[in-house]
C-alpha cells in the first residue's frame, strides 16, 4: 500500500491544511521550502499522466483545492510555486499524482 493511501485512510499521522470530500492538503514530512504543502486527490489516480482517469470535474476541483489551499496559507500576495512531479525523470517519488505547494522563499529559475 502506498503511502498516501495509508494516509487517506489515517493509518499515518500528517498535519491537516484543508480536506474536503475531493481533496486531501497537509504539511509536507521533509519541508524543501518554509511552506510546502502536498495536495492529493482522494481518488487515486497515479500521475499527471493519467488525469484523465479522473473526470473533467474532478480534474478541476483539484486544480482549485491546490489554489484556494495556497490562499488560505496567505501565499497568494507574495507567490508560490506548485510542482507536479510525473515520472521518474522528474524524480516523481509516489505514484500517485500530488502537488506540492512551496512559498515564503524567493523560487529560482530554471528549478533543476
């Protein structure tokens, strides 16, 4: 069982951002930024690669949950960035499509 259905089903203690019937936020174990914050849908669904297993619907309820969460964190005004790993050349570590939300540091370009 992968680890994100563990914690979906609270078998794995996580700090909470948001939850909804859709969504899944909570505060990353090993933080890159001193925001960084995963958001999962609660359907799995493996990676960006595969949103289409989702329906349009879905698709965009998770896509807002990853803004609105942002929001409520009070990244909007200063900027964040939202990473979506999809494979393993870039270094998707969970096959299970996640974001990470990262703020309250300047971001660099190009990321890698």
């Amino acid at each position: 069982m992968l680890r994100f259905d563990r914690i979906l089903r609270r078998e794995l203690p996580v700090r909470v951002v948001h939850e909804d019937q859709d969504v899944l936020a909570f505060h990353d174990a090993h933080p890159q930024a001193p925001v960084h914050v995963l958001v999962i849908p609660k359907k799995k669904v493996a990676s960006l690669d595969r949103l289409g297993e989702l329906s349009a619907e879905e698709a965009g309820r998770f896509l807002q949950a990853v803004a609105a969460v942002a929001r409520g964190l009070g990244l909007a005004e200063s900027g964040y960035r939202v990473v979506i790993n999809c494979g393993k050349d870039a270094n998707q570590s969970v096959d299970y499509l996640h974001a990470h939300i990262l703020g309250r540091r300047h971001m660099r370009w190009p990321p890698g």
